[in-house]
C-alpha cells in the first residue's frame, strides 16, 4: 500500500502479485597441473537472479509490471601456483562476463521514484592478481589488483539510451597492499598489522550523470599490540584511515544533490579473549 498524503488521488493499494521464474545453471570447469602447485583452469558459468517487483513503485500499474530475471555468461582463464616452497602464492584470472537482462536501480525524473529495471545487454572484462609472501616465520606480506571494464552494450529506459555508458558502480581499478606480522617474544607475541587498499573512481547510475561520480580514494589501517603465548587474549591499538583521507560513500540526486562522507581518521583500544 502506498498513501500519498499530499495527492490522495496517487495512493494506491495492490495485493496477491505472484510470479515465477526458474533457469537452469550450468558449471564447466577444466584444469591442468602440470606440475606440483601449479593448476591453471579455464571455465565456463551460468548464473541467474530472479526477477521481482518495484515495491517503491508510483503507481498501481507500475507495481504490478515485474522486472525481468538477469542471466550471466562468465568464462575464465586463470593460474592458482605456490613458488619457494610454498612460500610465495601466485594466483590470477581473466574472466568475460556477459550480461542479459541486467537489473539496474534508475532514478525516474519525473517522480523522483527509484525503479529496478533491465538493461538489454552489458558485458564486463577484467582482470585479477593476487600475490602473498611468506617473508619470514613471523612475517606476511600481500599485494592485489583488479581490474576492470564493464558497458552497457543495450540499456534504453523510456527516450533515454545509456547504451554504451560504463556499467554502474564498477571501478575500473583497485589494488592493496597488506602486511601482517606476530612475532615471538618472552611474555608472548608482538602482533600487527598494515594495509592499503585504493579503489578509483566510478559512477553510481547507468546515465553516467557526473553528479553521481564518485572519485578514487585509497585507506590505510594500521594496529600494533601484544598476544599471549596460548594466542588466548590479544590486547591491540588500531587506527583506521590513518592518512585522515576524505572520502565519499555514496552520492544522490534524489530532490536534492546529495553527498555522504565515509568515517574520518578514527583510533582506539581493543580487547578480544577466546574461552
């Protein structure tokens, strides 16, 4: 039910919508070690979410009008290996992914009513790295990356043709960098840990509005402190966005322009303990 209390005539109540949808979700999977800790692996996927209905419709009649189920073809070649002995893990892939039916939350201008709908066809491409490295017994070291470069290939809503635009809420790129160590002392470990991690810019809507463009930021997160020998309590400082980076979660162009900031540098105490 939806009441409009300033255009009673807009409210509107609808009940007993039904509908079903089903697909079937094939997995091909084929992979090749030629050696000891070394697999490389091409597959093939086909996956499905279901369709539904727009419960923050504006009308009877656009509640009632389901929004299509989205299928995804994706197909990946990648490396999974263990280097000097097993001491540096290597893995990667390369995946194509193609969309039908994608749904997609677009913003109605007229109503200012946040609709799902399907984009026709999109496909994304991308590419992801990941190395760890046992540097010492006490010391590991991690580094990622991703990329990635998603298009609505067909995606007309109403006279607006987004086809073409890159796909929303994709980041072209991200990457970290993590260290962790726990080092061994008399009264038990010296424990902690370092990390970064950067996303680059993206946008939030389909349109490709540059109002809804967020821009790239990277994080970092520190913490020091001690654990006991039996690791049954662990007493640690921590900071999170160290470098005190200013940052945007989310932005909006619902009624108004719109922006909400992530949490700036915060620090504090932790106590965890396992029974």
């Amino acid at each position: 039910m939806r009441t409009d209390n300033l255009r009673a005539a807009n409210s509107f109540a609808v009940a007993g919508l039904s509908n079903e949808w089903s697909e079937t979700t094939p997995r091909a999977v084929l992979s090749c070690a030629p050696r000891t800790n070394l697999m490389t692996y091409l597959s093939a996927t086909r996956g499905f979410t279901s369709g539904g209905y727009n419960a923050d419709a504006s009308s009877a009649v656009a509640f009632r009008t389901p929004f299509d189920p989205e299928t995804v073809n994706n197909f990946e070649l990648g490396l999974k290996s263990q280097w000097l002995q097993n001491r540096l893990r290597v893995n990667a892939a390369a995946y194509r992914m193609k969309y039908r039916d994608k749904q997609e939350l677009v913003n109605n201008t007229r109503t200012g009513i946040l609709t799902i709908v399907n984009a026709g066809k999109a496909t994304v491409d991308g590419f992801e790295a990941e190395l760890a490295y046992k540097a010492a017994p006490w010391l590991d070291l991690s580094a990622s990356f991703g990329y990635l470069d998603g298009r609505y290939d067909q995606f007309v809503v109403a006279t607006v043709n987004n086809s073409g635009n890159p796909l929303s809420n994709s980041p072209r790129r991200q990457a970290g960098l993590a260290a962790n160590f726990s080092y061994p002392v008399a009264f038990g470990y010296l424990v902690g840990a370092a990390s970064y991690a950067w996303k680059d810019s993206y946008n939030m809507g389909a349109a490709n509005d540059p109002n809804l463009q967020l821009p790239g930021f990277g994080l970092a997160n520190l913490s020091a402190g001690v654990e006991s020998p039996d690791r049954s309590w662990r007493l640690l400082a921590w900071v999170k966005n160290a470098n005190d980076t200013e940052y945007l979660l989310t932005r909006s162009t619902q009624v108004v322009r719109a922006r909400y900031a992530g949490e700036p540098r915060t620090f504090g105490l932790s106590l965890t303990a396992r029974f």
